[in-house]
C-alpha cells in the first residue's frame, strides 16, 4: 500500500510514477518551489512502499528515466538511498536500466 506520506505528495504519486505518468510529479515539482517546505527535503524523503523509496529510487526502480532526470533536475539527491540502503544508480544498474545510469 502506499499508506503514510511524509509532506503533500498526491497520494497517486508513486503509483503514477510507476507507470510513467509523470503529470502528478511534475504537479508535485512545480507546487513546491512555492512553499515553505523544502524541496529538497521533499524529494529525498522515503516514502512508506514496502522498500522505504525515495522518489528517485522508486523511478529507478521503476526505469522511469524522465523521471529520473525531472528529478535530479530539481534537486534530487543523487546519493539519497531507499529503506535498503540503496542509491538509485545502483538500483538502476541492478534492474538492468543503464539509460537511467547514464
């Protein structure tokens, strides 16, 4: 499930990041540069899926390499790791999606 979300995330965030719909992220990206919170906080935040993502680790996982890219664009922490202690690079790598590594 994707149950408790740290901040104002849609709620169909994650699940439409999974599948490449991107304008709830993008909603998200644009929507944060405007409040208080930071954004960069906001994007390194796990998330409760079952593996603690990160936005960039699960668009990783996922090889939503727009994402990916929407993503570190913004800020993202290229160093950030999910619940496994995994950072995305390696995530990607580990699925076999060497667009998002480069």
């Amino acid at each position: 499930g994707f149950g408790g979300m740290s901040g104002a995330a849609s709620p169909t965030l994650l699940p439409d990041l999974a599948v490449g719909d991107l304008a709830a992220l993008r909603a998200f990206l644009s929507g944060r540069r405007t409040r208080g919170t930071s954004l960069a906080a906001q994007l390194d935040a796990r998330h409760d899926t079952e593996t603690q993502d990160t936005l960039l680790t699960w668009a990783a996982r996922h090889g939503q390499a727009e994402a990916v890219r929407l993503l570190l664009e913004a800020g993202a922490s290229v160093g950030a790791t999910g619940g496994g202690g995994r950072a995305a690079l390696f995530i990607a790598c580990q699925e076999d999606y060497p667009e998002i590594a480069r």
